[in-house]
C-alpha cells in the first residue's frame, strides 16, 4: 500500500493507510493500479469533489486569504472583475492544435467581443462607473485562444487608445475534463479527470482570489487618512467661519436694502467675491468638465481567454457550487461570464455565457450554429 501525500479537500474519502494533508487540491492522487476503488455515481468516490463545508453554508477561507486579509483590505481594498471569455469557433477537423485555427465565423466573433469589453473599459456614458482598469489579458496556449485574445487585445487597443499587459499563454488552463459530471449516461473517463483536473484546479487559485493589502502599506494608510481627517476638520471649521461672516454681510445688505435712498449706492453685489464672481452681479462658478472620470483605483478588471469546460467548472467552483453540475450549462463561442471577487472575499456572477454583443446570425456553440441542436 502507498505511503505517498494524497490532497483530499474537506471530508473526502481516503483508502486506509494513506497519509492526509491540510493542503487544499481537487482531487486525489492516482491510486495503485489494478487496486479495486470504490464507486461513487459512475465513477471513483476519490475523485468526487468534497467542500470543506457542507452545501449551501459558504466557506469564508475558500481562496486561504481570510486571516491575511486585514481590516483595511476589507474596507478599502480592491474589487477584482474577472471577465471569462470563451475562444471563437474553430476548425475542428484537425487532430493538431496548431491546425485547429479560429474560422472566418470565429474571427468576426473575437473582433465583436473586443469591441464590446472596449466599450465596457471607455465607461462612456457610464454616469458614476466611468473607465475601468485593465490589470491583465491572460489565455490558454491552445491555438484558438491565443488567436482570440490576440484580436480582443487589438480591438481594445485600438479603440481605447491603452495599451494592455498581455500575459504569457497558461498552460493550466488549457481545455480538460474539470471533473466528472451528472448525469451521464455512462462510466466516464478516469484517466482524463486525473490527467487534467489538478491543472485546471490550479488555474483556478491562479485567477480566482480576494485583493490583500501589504501589511505596512495599509498601516501608513491609515495614519495618512487620520491626518486627512484632522486636515479636512480643521478645514471645515474655516469654512463656517467664512459661512457665518457671510451670513452676517447678507443681513447687512438686507438691511440696507430696506432704506430706498441707499439703493442708488449700491451697484454691485457685495457678496460677489465670496460667491466667486468678478465684477457687477456676482457671476456664477465655473462649471465642471463633462468628461469620462478617471479609473476607480479601488476596481480592476482582469480578461482571461479560455475554454468553456474551464470556464464552467471555475463559475460553479467560484460560487461553491457542485463543480459535477459543469456540463448542464453552456457557454456559447466568444461569450463573457462576469466574475466579482470582492475583498471581503464574497464572490458573485453578475454574467453567464453573455452573447448579447453578437449578432443573432454570429452565435455558435463549437460547431453547432443556430439553436437547433
């Protein structure tokens, strides 16, 4: 019997014998061959996926950053958007990744997509949302995504006028089998989920985690906003000097006003250089410029071209939901799911398989076209 580590998350089954680690992973290790394993489902009970606390409670410490994360980062820290987009269609009648390219359809879909997260970044006519941050477009090293992302980053560029951190391809988020699933009408692979589901896992922790401050960093933060405060009281007492003085001069003026014979005297507003005007009838403040405002620094959008196995797996891993669930849904070619990370460490989906930017006659999931399939 194997001595070796063997990563069960939560209260996963282990064969006798083997040791347990506290480190979090998806799934077993594989097992001595030819040894008898027991069943769940269809498949082997060590690679189904355990939370580590039982549905539908949610596990705070799911991204291992709870205790890190300190005040400040709860209060004022970053909210992650991680946008997940799935590559465009693709020949798929070539075994050869290098051969399997993104079709014409594909292309057009890729070049839509740019421009729709384009439009998202600019924040025109966005009100308070204004322009987003772009941190980072991440891909897979399969060819079609890297094609992908090559034509969302040339639209965005392009339209935006910014230059983005195109990433180097991430082999752990390469299309795999996640996970088993259910239903199935068969035994599935086991082979494949132990092959592909420790990368994709690990792709998973990569991307999807709460925003930590630097320790130092949040303490001279909050010495720096307690001087701003004390600055912006002290600040506040100016002003209701310059209040009451005011009100004072306007119960002046009020009383001179009433005695017609002074009127002639006055013609000019008093009042005027305290109101901000120049000259005769205290003219009204500058208005301020109607632009796009700048980034929010406390937001930052990440864009990362993948798979639609990959990326429904991480939608249900995410919310900590059943991850064997990942193929009752579908995420159509060139789609966006929208993920929140926020820094308290709640997690939300404001978009599933988003396709609203293409054009009816557009939309295809790999090679199906239409809805009739």
């Amino acid at each position: 019997m194997s001595n070796e580590t063997v990563y069960a998350p939560g209260s996963g089954l282990l064969s006798k014998g083997i040791q347990v680690s506290t480190q979090r992973a998806a799934f077993c290790d594989v097992q001595d061959e030819g040894k008898k394993e027991e069943m769940y489902y269809n498949f082997p009970k060590r690679q189904k996926w355990e939370p580590n606390v039982e549905y539908p409670l949610w596990e705070k410490d799911w991204d291992g950053k709870e205790k890190e994360a300190g005040k400040a980062s709860r209060r004022k820290g970053v909210t992650r958007h991680i946008i997940l987009v799935r590559h465009g269609q693709y020949d798929e009648t070539h075994r050869e990744d290098e051969k399997r390219i993104l079709t014409g359809l594909g292309r057009e879909q890729a070049r839509a997509t740019g421009r729709r997260i384009a439009g998202m970044i600019k924040g025109v006519g966005m009100g308070e949302g204004g322009r987003c941050t772009v941190k980072a477009v991440h891909s897979s090293d399969m060819t079609r995504a890297k094609e992908t992302a090559d034509l969302i980053v040339s639209e965005i560029e392009g339209i935006t006028g910014t230059k983005l951190n195109r990433t180097d391809p991430d082999p752990d988020i390469n299309e795999g089998r996640p996970c088993h699933y259910i239903p199935s009408r068969k035994a599935q692979s086991v082979a494949s989920v132990d092959r592909d589901s420790g990368r994709i896992e690990r792709g998973f922790k990569r991307y999807f985690y709460r925003f930590v401050g630097d320790a130092k960093e949040e303490e001279k933060e909050e010495k720096a906003t307690a001087k701003e405060n004390a600055r912006r009281e002290q600040r506040l007492d100016s002003e209701e000097i310059v209040r009451r003085s005011q009100a004072k001069i306007e119960r002046e003026f009020a009383s001179l006003l009433k005695d017609e014979g002074n009127k002639h005297y006055l013609k000019s507003d008093p009042l005027s250089s305290i109101r901000g005007g120049g000259g005769g009838g205290g003219g009204a403040a500058p208005q301020a410029d109607a632009t796009v405002k700048p980034p929010d620094s406390n937001h930052e959008f990440e864009i990362v071209v993948c798979h639609g196995n990959v990326i429904r797996y991480w939608f249900l891993r995410a919310l900590q939901l059943p991850p064997e669930a990942w193929l009752r849904l579908c995420t159509f070619n060139c789609s966006l799911t929208y993920m929140v990370v926020r820094p308290g460490g709640t997690v939300s989906c404001r978009t599933l398989g988003d396709i609203g930017h293409l054009d009816h006659v557009g939309q295809s999931f790999s090679g199906h076209e239409g809805f009739n399939w």
